[in-house]
C-alpha cells in the first residue's frame, strides 16, 4: 500500500501566475542517453500575481545549473522540491538561464521527450513539458518560442520544431542543427519538437485568401505511400474552417508527423501536430472505411484545435472541455459536411449516439463521474474523458440547437473578438453565445457544473374535443459522487408528432413560435413542464428529443405499435432508429431475464417483419440500414440493468441475433449480393455504407453456418480488394465458431501483413473480442513475439479489447478475467501510468454486477490498490471506484 496520499487540485484554488514570460530561447542537444536542455526563460513579474516567488514545474530531470539575470544561484537561493523549483524574492524584470539533463531512451510513459523506434518526438499535454525543462508550466503562461535544435545529422536527418524554420546547417562533428521560431505566443503544452529519420509528403496549398502555405505529412521511409488521405483531409479541414467559421490558417507552414508509440489520438501542437500512426497512415491494401472516417475526423479536429485550443487556450485545465468539447464538436459537424446528404449527416449523429450510451452515459453514472467543468482532480491525465470530449460536445452542440446556425456562428465570432490571444475559462465562451445572441444562459451553467445524465420524463394527452395534445416533460439527474443534489437543467427538446398515415403534423404550440413547422425546440427549464399544442386533428405520435437534442434518457411509455410506426415513418432518422433500438432494448432485456430464470426464450414475429422490412428497404441509405439493425450492445444493455449478469445478457443478445439471422437468411443473403462495391476501392460514405450493410449480413450469415457461408466468407477473405472486407470476412470467421476456418485465416492474414504494425493490432484486437477467446487464450496472445505492453497501441489491441469488448470472457464467473486485469494494470503502470490508468477504468461499473462477480471485483480492486508503488493516475482511479 502506497503510505503517501496523492494531492487533489481544486479549481477554486486557482491563483494566477506569479510571473509571465514573454519569450523563450530552447536550445536541445539531443542523445537518447543524455540530452541537454538549455533555456533562456525572459519574464516579469505579473501585477495581477500578490507573490515574488518564481515558480518553476520540473520533474524526471537533473538539474545542472540556474542563473538569474546573468548571476549563478547558489542551492541556498532556491529550493527544489519534487515536482517545483522555487526561487524566492525575485525582482521586477527576470531572465533565467537554466541548464538541465535527461534520458529520453529511459521515458517510458510518452510524456515529454521520448524516443520511439529510434527517433525523437515529445508530447507536452497535459503536463509533459515539466519533464524536459523547468517552467511555468501552465496554460495561462503564453510566451514566444525559438528552438535550437542539435542532433546527429545520420540518425536524425529532419528536425523540426513550431512555427517557421529560420536557420539550419552543419556543426562539422556529424551534428547538424535547424533553428525554429514561432510568431505566435503560445502555453508549453503546445510545445512539440521532432528529431527523427522520416520523408515526407508535401504540397503547396492556396487558401482563400490567395496566400499559399506549405503542408507536409511526415513518416517512416516505408509508409510514404499511406499518407494521401491525412494530405486530402487536411486540406479539406482548412477549407472547412475558412467556409463555415471564417478561420484562416494563421501559419506558412503546417505539418503533420506519424508517431508509433503514442497514448492518444494525436496533439495539436502548433504548426507540428503529432499524430498516432493510426490517424493518419492509409491506404485501401490496410485501412478499413472505419480508420479512414477515423483519420478525417482526426486530423480534422487537431487542425480544427488551431483556433479552439492554441489561439484561445484554457485558462486551466478545469477548463479543459473548452477546447475539447469544442473541437469534437466542430470535428463532428466537418464530418457530417464532408459526406453531405441528410442520411449521411444523421448516420454521424447516430454514431455520436452510439458512443454517448456505449462509454459516457457509463461514466456518468460511475465512480469517476465529474461535471463537463470538474471541480476537482488528482491526475489531469484522468480527465481527458468522454465527458469532457463527447458530453462537451453535446454541450456546445445545445448552443446550436437553441440559436441555430447563424447565431452559433456569430457567437463563436464574438467569442475570438473577444478572446484571441488569451487562456480563457468556459463561463466566457458561454457569455459569448449569450451576448451575440441576446440571449440568457445563466441556467445554462449547470451543464459545466452538475455531472450525471439527466433524465427526461414525458406524458402525453389528447384531447380530442378541443383538438390539442398536451406533452408534460419533468427532469431528474441522478446523485453522483460529492454532488446529492441536482437542479434543473435548461434542455431542448426538439419535438414533432406524426399521423396515423405516417406525415409529420404542422405544428402550432401555445407560447412557442412554431409557425407550423414540423421539428420545434422546446426548452424544459423547470423541473416539469406542460406544453400544448393546438389544431391537432388526430391522436399524433409524438417524435421526442429528434436528432438527440439533449444528452439525457428520455422516457417515455411507447407501446409496441407507436415504435413500429415511428421506425416506419419518422422523418427524423435518428428517432427512426432510435424507435428500432427501443423496440430491441425491451426485447433484450425480457430475454435476459428469461436466461436467467432457466425460462425458454422466444422472440416474437412482429420484430423479426420490422427487421425484415427494413433490411429490404432499398430507399433507405444502407448505412441507415446497417445501423438500424444492429442491437444495442452488451455494455448498452448492462446499463439498462440494475443487477448486470453479464453471461445472460450475452446469451440472450446471442439468441435474438441467431433467431434474427435464421429468420431472415434469404433477404440477408440478398443484401449481401447487392451490395457488393466492385471496382477501385473508395472510402466514400455511400460505398462504406454499403460494405457495412454487406458485412453485417455476412456477420449474421456466419452465426451457424453451413458448408455454403463458410465458403462466401473464405472467398471474401481471399479476394477483398480492401481491407474493410477482408478483415470483416476475417472476423465473421472468427465468430462463425468454425475453428479450422478461422485459424486457417488467421494464419494467412498475419503472414501477409506481419509488417503492417496498425494490421498486426487488428489481428491481436479481433481475436481478443471474440467470444470464444478465454483469458487463457489472450495469455496465449500474450506470448506472441509481436505482442508488447510498450506500445500503447498493441497493449490495447489485446487487452482493452478484452476487458472492454469481450464482457462475457472477463466476466468469467471464476473471477480470473479480474485477476488478469489486476496484473495488467500493475505491469503498465510501472510503463506508463496514462495508459494503465485507462485500463483501470474498466472496473468502473464493479458494484452494478451479481454479487458473486461482485466480491472477485474487489479483491483485484483491492490488489492494485495495495501496491506498494502505484502511479497517481492508477491511485485516484482505483481509490475512487472502491470509495463508498
Ligand atoms: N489535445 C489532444 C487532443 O486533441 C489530446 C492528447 C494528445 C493528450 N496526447 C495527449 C492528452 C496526452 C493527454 C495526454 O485531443
Ligand atoms: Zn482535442
């Protein structure tokens, strides 16, 4: 047990900076054994600031020598403390000169300076600069950078820093050196070099504007030929920019750069964004449809951050969705223009959706439940969440919703009018939609400061004398931890009502301006609410929360038949589906039940024709389609149960698919013919859409194949064009049950591409997602010489895909999916904290489960918690999901 208790930061704490540092000179002598640091740090004190001590963050680096205004301090005129270096009394007008030492070889943890297959890259957000050199390190510190950059010229011929190379030549030793200068001021977190041995894609690019920037994707020799599409959505990202928010790229050079080891996504360093190879390296022989929307939206929101995160940054990291809250949301809207049809925009906003209810909807109602804004944290590396990321989306979506287009728009200009150039909190950006809009979002806060998902009650009643259909809406949120209490929320609820004949109803209610209109958003302020709405003709079904308007549960008491016409009829497709999903969810939950109780199970005729209906449906998109019949997940459905027994729900989900696929072989089997995507390979969303209907049916095939499926499978695999169909033939092998057909294609799949890391992860991940993989098979896995805990993106490929995506395996009743965990954990936390503390999490929801899963649960629990060496980050997630 760790005797020492990690420190909690509160927002209300915050003071500002005692110093501001107008410029910066960096100067890296860069050895994977011994890189030394020079800085040259020009500040003042901040008038706003009460104190004269300069406080400097530095951790995991030996500091050689500190000199103020050109004198030498002697130890007795600072003090170094783990984590600060603090120098007392110092005067007006400052320049430190400060010399530091490091071993970027021995940084596991991809914080900072680190090397990654034999090249230098750093990672600076949250609080990686710190380990590179003493500094301020805090978003409120904006200074301007120059970079002086030594390295051997063999081993590291590109050097790269932000902003604009100035100079660069040759130090006659073999060492070269380039020096950089960012015009921008900027926080360390933004701070990026590059040392490496890379080539790259470059193009000339002409804004809007006339002037011309340059955009270069940088990775290893071998991958140059899987960068057009990154090069592609670029370019489409800053035109995106300029069109819809009149943003301009403010720099003459933008570059991207492909990392291998890497915790995240990717980071929006300035003018150097640095990405995992898995956003950004694609073409058709190892990328599915799925990586190439991942890459779009990626890259998107990174270029997207250029304003929304670099040129207004976040006062402190409280403000965190800020930024991310944002730029998702922008990277949504990007995503759904790019495809451009209406479907296409609905069929982004159901995957939002999606992921809503598979991950953040969880951790709302979980141990590590915080507000969009928290109050509090232990690690910030623990809060780069979906909260913060999906759920301020959501926020800043609302923002739209209720002021439409135009007025987002002109608050997201006052918002730049107002803050370009400053670290700013949420409450300004929420001032700055109100005030462009003349609008009052005072109630609005509470979606910054109260976590939990609220739900939506409705009740309805017709009134057929007067002709008007009244809809009651109430709110409650749930307590989550430190917050008991909740109050109301202000929540649009976009509305229509349908006809018996399937129409949307012109829609007039009292104290609303609806003006006949089929969609309304109405705006639940007060803990219930009655609306009316007047000269309707016909006992309407009511479309509720269209376009998932809100990020709540809604409610409401449909009988079968409303859903049915609803997933018939909706003019909204998102609450079309949503109507599907409604009608499996209390299926799948009367299943589970039945399961549990040893009763039989039986799914009735009249979901199995909307089924069928639907798949045959050919007016429909087929990436609408292949949506629509997709159940609600494993996880979604545990959710929905207040005791989560994790093997009945697998077996009755297993039940509706196989009942599904036997009853609706033909049509399935003539979907899979029809749409078939002959020719080049393309990742448009028509196309993707169509091999997602074409593999879902081949999926539902493969449940209990015949000699006939097997072989439409094997043929798939063997003679995709692209690897959206060979690895969905691959994993419809896999989970057909046949062992020899699936090892027979596993073995051929990692031989062809045993060179291709990001395929190799495919390989691991599938495997380790398939119900038949027991814990004993994925230490199997583990034994394999291309599996590593070291790259974040192979331990992931195994184990998350494991724990968080094979729920009925880890949940094996003898508790030894746990006991795995437990050791997981423990061997990534002495690599790498952020990404153990990751895995950590998919404990969360331990108290939800029978008890007999329950009590193996807190043992691991216990286990982690009881090491004696355990990483803040592992500390607050473990001490929180065991806190009462
Ligand atoms: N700001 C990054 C983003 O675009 C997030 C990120 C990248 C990050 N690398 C990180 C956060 C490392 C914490 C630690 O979303
Ligand atoms: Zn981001």
């Amino acid at each position: 047990m760790r005797t020492d208790s990690p420190q909690t930061i509160y927002r209300k704490d915050y003071t500002p900076p005692s110093f501001l540092v107008d410029s910066v000179e960096l100067g890296f002598d860069l050895d994977p054994a011994r890189t030394v640091v020079a800085s040259r740090i020009h500040m003042r004190h901040n008038p706003a600031s009460t104190s004269r001590s300069i406080e400097l963050h530095g951790e995991h680096i030996e500091l050689v020598q500190v000199r103020l205004n050109g004198k030498l301090l002697k130890p007795s005129q600072y003090k170094l403390t783990a984590g600060m270096l603090t120098i007392p009394k110092a005067p007006d007008d400052v320049l430190l000169e400060i010399e530091t030492v490091l071993a970027p070889q021995d940084n596991t943890s991809l914080s900072g300076l680190y090397v990654s297959n034999h090249n230098f890259f750093t990672q600076c957000e949250a609080e990686g600069f710190r380990r590179i050199t003493f500094f301020p390190d805090r978003p409120d510190v904006m200074a301007r950078y120059t970079v002086m950059l030594r390295a051997d010229k063999d081993k590291y011929p590109v050097l790269l820093s932000n902003g604009n190379l100035i100079e660069e030549g040759d130090l006659g030793d073999g060492r070269h050196y380039a020096k950089w200068e960012d015009p921008f001021k900027k926080p360390s977190y933004l701070f990026a070099l590059v040392a490496a041995r890379l080539v790259c894609q470059e193009e000339h690019y002409r804004l809007k504007s006339g002037r011309e920037v340059l955009l270069q994707v940088w990775v290893e020799e071998g991958n140059l030929d899987k960068t057009d599409y990154a090069m592609q959505s670029l370019k489409n990202s800053i035109r995106w920019d300029e069109e819809r928010f009149g943003l301009e790229l403010d720099l003459d050079r933008f570059m991207i750069v492909a990392v291998g080891d890497f915790n995240m996504g990717a980071m929006e360093n300035k003018g150097l964004n640095i990405f995992n190879t898995k956003y950004v390296l694609a073409n058709s022989r190892v990328a599915t449809d799925v990586d190439y929307a991942g890459i779009e939206a990626v890259v998107g929101h990174e270029y997207f951050h250029n304003w929304t995160g670099n040129r207004v940054t976040c006062r402190d990291w409280f403000q965190l969705s800020l930024k991310e809250g944002l730029t998702v949301f922008r990277d949504q809207e990007f995503s759904a223009d790019m495809i451009g049809t209406d479907t296409g925009r609905a069929v982004t906003r159901i995957d939002q959706v999606r992921t809503l209810r598979q991950a953040q909807f969880p951790e709302d109602a979980g141990p590590m439940a915080h507000p969009v804004r928290p109050d509090s944290f232990v690690e910030i590396n623990n809060f780069y969440t979906v909260t913060i990321y999906e759920k301020g989306a959501e926020v800043v979506r609302m923002y739209q919703t209720l002021v439409g287009r135009d007025g987002f728009r002109k608050g997201m200009d006052l918002y730049f009018a107002r803050h370009d150039g400053q670290a700013v909190q949420c409450d300004d950006f929420r001032a700055a939609m109100a005030d462009a809009n003349g609008r009052d979002f005072s109630q609005f806060e509470r979606w910054y400061s109260q976590a939990g998902t609220p739900v939506v009650t409705a009740s309805t009643r017709y009134d057929a004398a007067s002709q008007t259909f009244e809809l009651t809406l109430a709110q409650s949120c749930p307590a989550t931890p430190g917050q008991p209490k909740k109050l109301p929320f202000h929540i649009p609820v976009t509305v229509g009502l349908l006809a018996a004949d399937g129409r949307d109803l012109p829609l007039h209610v009292d104290g609303v301006a609806s003006n006949g209109a089929t969609s309304v958003v109405l705006e639940l302020t007060e803990a219930s609410q009655t609306f009316r709405f007047t000269q309707v003709g016909e006992v309407p079904v009511p479309s509720l929360l269209r376009d998932f308007s809100a990020p709540v549960v809604l409610e409401y008491d449909y009988t079968d038949a409303q859903l049915l016409h609803l997933f018939r009829h909706d003019s909204d497709p998102v609450n079309r589906w949503e109507a599907g999903q409604r009608l499996a969810m209390e299926r799948l939950l009367k299943l589970t039940g039945a399961v549990a109780a040893g009763e039989p199970l039986v799914l009735d005729e009249t979901f199995i024709a909307a089924q069928r209906a639907l798949l045959a449906d050919d007016t429909l998109d087929p990436a609408f389609r292949e949506l629509a019949l997709i159940l609600p997940s494993e996880t979604i459905i545990a959710e929905r149960m207040a005791q989560v027994d994790p093997q009945a729900i697998h077996a009755a989900r297993q039940f509706m698919r196989t009942t599904i696929a036997a009853a609706l072989k033909p049509e399935l089997l003539a979907q899979y013919h029809a749409n078939q995507t002959p020719g080049e390979y393309s990742p448009d969303a028509l196309s993707a859409g169509k091999r997602a209907l074409k593999n879902l049916a081949l999926s539902y095939l493969l449940i209990a194949p015949g000699a006939a499926e097997l072989d439409l499978a094997r043929l798939q695999f063997d003679n995709a064009g692209n690897m959206t169909d060979r690895a969905a033939a691959l994993a419809a092998l896999i989970h057909s049950g046949s062992q020899p057909h699936a090892q027979a294609a596993l073995t051929s799949f990692y031989a062809d591409f045993e060179n291709e890391a990001l395929v190799v992860d495919k390989w691991f991940a599938m495997q380790a997602a398939a119900p038949t993989t027991d814990v004993q098979a994925v230490r199997q896995l583990m034994a394999h010489p291309a599996f590593t805990l070291k790259n974040p993106n192979r331990a992931r490929s195994l184990i998350f895909n494991f724990t968080n995506g094979n729920p009925s395996q880890f949940h094996a009743v003898d508790g030894s999916g746990y006991a795995f965990w437990a050791e997981q954990v423990i061997a990534l936390d002495a690599l790498n904290p952020q990404v153990a503390a990751r895995l950590a999490r998919s404990m969360d929801r331990w108290r939800r489960y029978v008890p007999a899963l329950q009590s193996h649960m807190r043992d691991a629990l216990e286990q982690v918690a009881g090491q004696a060496s355990l990483s803040n980050d592992v500390m607050e997630v473990v001490s929180k999901a065991l806190a009462n």
